[in-house]
C-alpha cells in the first residue's frame, strides 16, 4: 500500500493520457480473496481464465479490471497493491473495448519454451513482466502489446513508476514516486 499523496500522483499520471480505456490486470495468486473485492469494488471485471472454474482457480486467476480515475478499482489497484506485486496498469488504443482486450490478453497467456512446452506467461506480476518484456525484439514487442498502448508497471524499489510504450524504447520509462507524505 502506499500513502495518499504517491496515489494521487500515480492517477494522475495513468489517468492524463487522454480518453484512452485504462485497465489494470491483477493477480488473484497474490491477492487475498480478490473475487470478493472485485464484486464489491469492479463488479464489471472479468477473469482471463475462461470456462466455468473450480473456485480455488477462479479465486487464483488473473482478472482485468476497467478503471476509471477515483473509483474503488483504481483505489485498489493503485493505492492498496502498489508495490504488492498486485499486478499492471494498461492504456489501451482509443475505442478498445474490454472484451477486445480480454481477447488480446488470453492470446498471451500461453506461451511457448524453446524445447516446444506451453506454459503460462504471467504477464500480469511485475517482477515478470519488468524482467520479461525488455528482451522482447520489435516485432514479439508489437505482438505482446497489441491494443495496449502503455504498461505502468511498479519499479524495483518502490519509489518509481516504469512506463513501458508499444512504440518506446526496449527499457521503461522511469518515473519518479514522490516519498510518501
């Protein structure tokens, strides 16, 4: 968790990109009881896992959430889990709807390893995704991003925001989490 005023300035740098949708993607691996949050707080999320699951996968699987500046998901997703490992932060394309995105996301879920296995790829715990996605070349980095314009994701040390673009650089952005108030 991080205090009110590093919340406040992380809103509004994920929520000044313009009219693009912004999602978080969060982790019920590591979130106590996350299908009960979410009905109370993003009754519109959707799991990543599809099908009717066993309640100990669904209370595990991975969940997008629409977010909008001050409501109770970005609360969850940027104040209570920052720096938890909760998950990520997306900004989609303009007009990208939350079942387009869903769509995208389970396409990487799966991942292929070099000796041919499938295997999950889970994108949405920031020591993956921070490790993971630099390595990527153009084209596995356009594939990955799809209709995601910008990741924010939580840095190392709990004091910066990474920014990594569809169209940026191989590394992140760093930008700077004032000390907590």
């Amino acid at each position: 968790m991080i205090g009110q005023g590093q919340f406040e300035h992380l809103q509004r740098t994920v929520f000044t990109q313009g009219p693009q949708p912004v999602y978080a993607v969060l982790d019920g691996a590591i979130i106590d009881d996350l299908p009960a949050r979410l009905r109370q707080h993003a009754p519109d999320a959707m799991c990543l896992f599809s099908g009717d699951l066993d309640p100990a996968l669904a209370a595990a699987a991975p969940y997008l959430v629409p977010m909008r500046a001050g409501s109770g998901a970005s609360a969850l997703a940027l104040r209570d889990g920052w720096n938890e490992h909760w998950g990520i932060i997306l900004v989609a394309d303009p007009g990208t709807d939350a079942n387009a995105l869903r769509a995208h996301l389970r396409r990487i879920l799966r991942v292929s390893t070099p000796g041919g296995q499938s295997m999950l790829f889970r994108f949405y715990d920031p020591r993956a995704f921070r490790s993971v996605v630099p390595t990527f070349d153009a084209q596995q980095r356009m594939a990955f991003f799809g209709p995601i314009q910008t990741c924010y994701i939580e840095g190392r040390g709990g004091d910066s925001v990474l920014q990594f673009r569809r169209d940026g650089a191989e590394q992140p952005d760093t930008l700077p989490l004032p000390a907590a108030a």
